[in-house]
C-alpha cells in the first residue's frame, strides 16, 4: 500500500488537509479496514460539516462494524445535506442505507 504511505506522510506534514485525510480513508474503507478510516473521515467531516461524501463512508463503515446507532445518526446528517445540496442519487443511496437499518 504505497499510496497509504503516501497520505500518511502528507498528514503528518499538512494534519489539517482534509483532501489528504479523506484520500486515506477512502484506501482504508475500499480495502476493508472499516475502522482505520472512520477517524480520518470523522476528521474530514469536522473539518468541512457540509462535506457529505465523508459522512456517508462514515455511515457505511460504521454499519460495517455494527455501529447501527451511529451509522444512523451521521447517515440522517449526510441525507440533509443531499437534500439540501440538492443531490439525487447520494440522497437515494443514504435512504436504501437508512431503510436497511430499520429493517
């Protein structure tokens, strides 16, 4: 994982870049390594509140890890800005989410 390497090094120089944080975490959720990423997006996520990308790899890590209750929370977050931001198709994947959580 080079490109791991990579952001690790760019977050220790820049720990407020919220490019490189979220470059990370998307590694580490896309390789399965669920809760190596929900800091790094947590952290994107306080850094920009109306960034909804972060927040729905949050949602899905969290349902991976079988943190239903915060995956709700942060997944009604990211659907109000969908709503907001005016977004369809992120709108329509975080109401397929949240419908398989109440299921």
């Amino acid at each position: 994982m080079a490109q791991q390497d990579y952001f690790l090094n760019k977050i220790k120089e820049e720990p407020e870049n919220k490019l490189f944080r979220f470059s990370l975490s998307k590694i580490y959720f896309d390789n399965g390594l669920y809760q190596e990423s929900i800091p790094h997006l947590e952290k994107c996520a306080e850094l920009q509140e109306d960034w909804m990308l972060p927040k729905i790899l949050l949602g899905k890590a969290m349902i991976e890890l079988g943190e239903l209750k915060g995956a709700d929370r942060i997944l009604k977050q990211a659907l109000d800005l969908a709503i907001d931001q005016n977004h369809e198709d992120p709108k329509d994947e975080i109401l397929k989410l949240l419908e398989g959580l109440s299921s």
